[in-house]
C-alpha cells in the first residue's frame, strides 16, 4: 500500500518518532475518555428519569392508600353501628390512627401538591372529627343518631376524599405516561449520541493510526529497498522521504 497525502503530512510534522507516537496514544486516550463521559452523561439522565418514575410511583401508592384507608374506615364504622362493643370502636379509632399515618405519609411524598393536599387535610380533619363523634354517640347507646350521622355526613365526606385523592391519582398518572415518553425519548436520543461518538472516535482512531503507521512504515521501506540498491553496488539511487523525524534524518544521511 502506497503512502497518501495524510501520512506525508504526518511525516512532514517536526517532531521526533517517539513525540508522534506518544500524542497518538494520548489522542485515542482522550477520545475514550470522551466516549466513557458521554455515555456516563447519558446513563444520568436515564437514571434521572428513573428517580422521578419512582417518586411517581410513591406518589400513586400513597394516594390508592388513602382510598383504601377511607374505604376501611366507612366499613369500620358501619361495623361498629351493627354490633356496637367496645372491641369494634377501638379498632375503628385505630384505623383512624393509621388513616392520619398515611396522610402524613402522602404528604410527604407528594409535596408539590400542595393546593390539593391542603383540602385533602381540610376533609381528613372534618372526617376524624365526624366518625370520633359518630363513635362517642354509640358508646352513649345512641346508635340511631350515630347511624344518621354517617348516612348524612361521614359517607358524604369519605366520597369527597375518594374524588381528591382520584384527582391526584390521575395527575400522577398523567405525569408518569408523560415522564415514560420523555424517558424513551432520552434514552434514544442519548443512545444515539453515544454511538455516534463511539462509531466517529474509532473512525478517528483508525484514521490516525493509519496516518501514523504509514508516516513510519513507508520511510522504512524505502530505505530498506534503498539499501538492498547499495548492498548490490547500485549508489546512483535516491529516496525522497519527506519526514522532518529521525527517519528523515536517516534518509537524508543515506542519500549522501
């Protein structure tokens, strides 16, 4: 294979042999290192995206939480009015006890929903205040006015708690089909980049120890072919080696 253009002017490059070799080895270093840095940038922004799907997915499980917790509540007292003992109303206070854990819960991994989980805290409130008065009416022997008070007041609240926490459900939803697109859409994107980077440094590379390899290597044999001439008594011949390196040097000396 002839030498081209690229190696010639790699050759004419005034620098010693061992110089170009090294800033070769040092080019294809950095272009790794480029490579590993923007697939590490890729690999954050994929797992940026990750983060938020979980905090979304906490969001959703704390919200259906409430629901469920409201759910058990209406059916614990609707227990507590058809067999009124004292075994039955504790265990409804202590599902209230719980229903309030998770709205701190909720709270806290929803904090951008402010508006929303203020009036979800608003109800809450109002309906522990309701089912303690539905349940200290029963333990006065008034079940029928404790029946009448959830009929009319507790159920109604439990149903404007549901629709809340639905709402917030389905926002978050909305936010996590949004941030699975948006994530597909990175990991593409970021995948794209990352092979082209790949695919254009070893193109690079190559093409460097081409330039390289054939800036030595067609000094080297003409010189050898040089030299067979002068082993077999042919002086008259010259080489035109343009390298500015010891090869050059060399030729220079073997032309004399």
């Amino acid at each position: 294979m002839r030498s081209t253009w690229l190696s010639r002017a790699v050759g004419r490059v005034p620098t010693t042999v061992h110089t170009k070799l090294l800033t070769a080895f040092l080019a294809m270093v950095v272009l790794l290192v480029i490579v590993g840095a923007v697939g590490l940038r890729a690999l954050s922004a994929v797992n940026r995206s990750a983060e938020r799907l979980v905090i979304l997915q906490r969001k959703i499980a704390a919200y259906r939480q409430i629901q469920h917790d409201a759910t058990t509540q209406l059916y614990s007292v609707a227990t507590a009015l058809l067999s009124p003992d004292e075994r039955s109303l504790e265990a409804t206070l202590r599902q209230l006890n719980q229903f309030g854990y998770d709205l701190d819960r909720m709270q806290f991994v929803a904090r951008d929903e402010a508006e929303l989980l203020g009036r979800v805290r608003d109800n809450y409130d109002e309906f522990v205040r309701l089912v303690t008065r539905v349940i200290d009416v029963i333990r006065r022997g008034r079940v029928a006015e404790g029946r009448t008070l959830q009929l009319e007041r507790v159920v109604p609240l439990a149903d404007r708690l549901e629709r809340l926490t639905n709402e917030l459900v389905n926002k978050a939803e909305t936010d996590m089909v949004e941030r699975i697109e948006a994530g597909q859409a990175v990991y593409g994107g970021s995948r794209s980049v990352v092979i082209g980077f790949a695919i254009g440094s070893v193109g690079l590379a190559l093409l460097l120890g081409y330039a390289i390899s054939w800036s030595l290597i067609g000094p080297v044999t003409q010189m050898d072919e040089h030299l067979r001439q002068i082993t077999s008594g042919d002086f008259s011949g010259r080489i035109d080696i343009p390298n500015q390196d010891e090869l050059g040097a060399l030729a220079t000396n073997l032309n004399r």
